[in-house]
C-alpha cells in the first residue's frame, strides 16, 4: 500500500451511499496512511485520526445515523495482516482506549439519542476469543452505567 496522496489526509473521511448491502446504507471511510498507522505506534490523543473520527461521529450524528460499526483498533487491514495481536499486548489495550475515549467524550458532549447502536469490530486474528474477551472488558470499564 502506497503513502496517501492529495487530497486526502489521514483523519479525513468520505461518505459513500449503498442500496445493495443488505442493512447497510451509507458507509463512512475514515482515511488513514498504513505507512506510519501501525499497531506499535500509539494514537496521539491531539492526532489527526482521533479527530478524525470525532467528526465522523458528530457527521453521522448530524444525519440521523442510529448504527455505527467502529473498528475498535483502527487500524487498516495490512497492519492487522502483518501485527503480533494479542489480548495481553499494551499497543493493542492502548489503541482501544483511545478510540474508547473518543467515543465516549462525543457522546457526553452531544447527549445525543440518536446514535443508538455502536457496534465495535475486534480484527478476526488466531487468538480472537481472547482478544474479544479482553476488548468486551474495555467497552464495559468504559461504559459502566451501560452495562449495569
């Protein structure tokens, strides 16, 4: 995968509609460089990615969109291809995190009702139940009243 080119930066994101895919209607892309976004760098909290999906978060709010399915890594699928993912990794519970923390501030900050279904997509890797399990108690010590 080559470097991303103008026009588009990472943390960019384009809408396309559907009419064949079943449930879903429109999909957002959020555009990411797989050069340098790679599961053993961090994602910076101040980083075009995370504000990235923010506004993506705050588009879809906008419109009316009740379900979101969010990859929870944020990672693209050559660095997922190529990643030592395990349950137990730092890199993996950090990058969660932060797109848990994301999340959770646009929905403090919007309180909106709207957004009714966030659905977080865990990469299909040789250990995935455990990962899933270690990912399920992220979400649930991100989101107590949630789950209580």
């Amino acid at each position: 995968q080559a470097a991303l080119t103008e026009p588009y930066t990472e943390g960019d994101f384009f809408v396309t509609k559907h009419s064949n895919l079943g449930e879903v209607h429109v999909v957002f892309h959020l555009v990411t460089d797989p050069t340098t976004n790679t599961l053993d760098r961090p994602l910076a909290a101040d980083g075009a990615l995370l504000a990235g999906l923010d506004n993506l978060l705050r588009t879809a709010a906008d419109y009316d969109v009740s379900t979101l399915a969010v990859p929870l890594l944020l990672l693209p699928d050559a660095a997922i291809e190529t990643s030592q993912i395990t349950p137990d990794s730092v890199p993996v519970t950090r990058r969660a995190e932060a797109t848990l923390d994301v999340l959770k501030q646009f929905l403090m900050a919007t309180l909106t009702e709207d957004l009714k279904t966030i659905q977080f997509v865990v990469p299909r890797v040789s250990n995935s139940d455990q990962l899933l399990k270690k990912m399920k108690t992220l979400v649930v010590t991100n989101f107590p009243t949630v789950f209580s």
